[in-house]
C-alpha cells in the first residue's frame, strides 16, 4: 500500500512551520476548554491530562507544503473521550479549534471523533517542544498537518462550519492529504456548512 499521498515527497527531516510569533505556554500554565454546543463543558490542566487514559501511537505526517514525514510517534489521549465526556447536542456538527497565539482551524465533528485524533503531550518518547506546539497539540493525522493545530486551548463545537485562520486565507475547508485538498476551489458544499434539524 502506498502510503504517500499524490504530490508529496517523503523527508526524514521534520521540518517546523509557524506563522507568526511562537507561543510559549509553561505546563502549569496550560488549561484546555472543552464547549460550545455540548451538554457538559468542562476545562482541563497539564496535570490532569496526564492523568486521563493515554493513548501511544505511530502515524505518517502530511503537510500541505508537499512534505511528508513516515512513523512518527505521538502519546496523548483520545479527542473522543474528552468529547463524550462534554457530550456534544445533536447539532453539533463541526469545531472551531482555538489555539493560543490566536490561531484557528476549523474540522467536522466526524474527523475529531476518530480513534487516532489525540491531543499530544509527547513526541518520540520525549515531553513535546514549544516549536512543535508544546505542551499539548491536536494531532489529526489523516489531515494534512495545518489541522493538527499547535499549542491547543479550547475546542468550540458548532452547528456550522466556520472557518480557521489558514481556511479564510483560501486553504480548503477540510484537507484531506489524499485528495490533494490544499486550495479552496469553488463554493464549499452546503450540506458542511449548517446543521439540518430532521424536520426541515
């Protein structure tokens, strides 16, 4: 099986891409906010992260500046279980991923609820880094990487689609690797855009 998305070119570097000033956020000093349309909102610490189920992992890595890094090995815990525990309303249909700095992305319910989206705390066996987003940062691995949003602190679930920083810049809304979805290129589908309560 190939495992390099069209357009890629495999490195055993691990490049490091930030726009803008690099956050420097101390463990202690992390919280995550877990709300919008759910039914229990909650914030988490450092400390408390790690006590949750943990979650290791090895997955290749997409970004959409054509490079690709294979078996990288992350440890975190499951976006999922952070959202059954806030337990999204049935509108909820997409999330606004809020990051310190100020940056924003944007990703359906459905991709977050993966088994292997994790927010990650450590990046080889070693504590994550602030220039890869340290201390904690959203891994989405089947998503080029500027989904994976760095220095994390809140998820905001919706009832529409409402784009992140680079998605209003003209990345696509989704971005899936394997269907090369850099650019935005024509209207983005309705259906994404707003829940439909069943009785419209």
């Amino acid at each position: 099986m190939n495992r390099v998305p069209p357009g890629q070119i495999l490195t055993d570097r691990f490049p490091i891409l930030t726009y803008g000033e690099e956050p420097r956020v101390a463990p202690e000093a992390w919280r995550l906010e877990v709300g919008g349309l759910v039914e229990e909102p909650f914030a988490l610490t450092y400390a408390e992260l790690l006590a949750l189920p943990q979650v290791e992992l090895t997955r290749d890595f997409h970004c959409v500046t054509r490079w690709s890094r294979l078996d990288v090995t992350w440890r975190g815990v499951r976006v999922k279980d952070l959202l059954e525990r806030a337990r999204p309303k049935p509108e909820a249909v997409a999330a606004l991923v809020h990051a310190y700095g100020g940056y924003t992305t944007n990703l359906l319910l459905e991709d977050l609820l993966r088994e292997d989206v994790l927010l990650a705390h450590t990046l080889f066996g070693k504590p994550l880094p602030p220039e890869r987003g340290g201390p904690v940062r959203l891994l989405v691995p089947h998503l080029y990487a500027w989904k994976s949003a760095k220095w994390v602190r809140a998820i905001e679930l919706l009832d529409h689609l409402e784009l992140g920083f680079w998605e209003r810049m003209g990345y696509h809304w989704r971005g899936d690797p394997w269907r090369e979805e850099r650019f935005q290129e024509g209207p983005i589908p309705a259906a994404s855009l707003r829940f439909r309560s069943k009785k419209t």
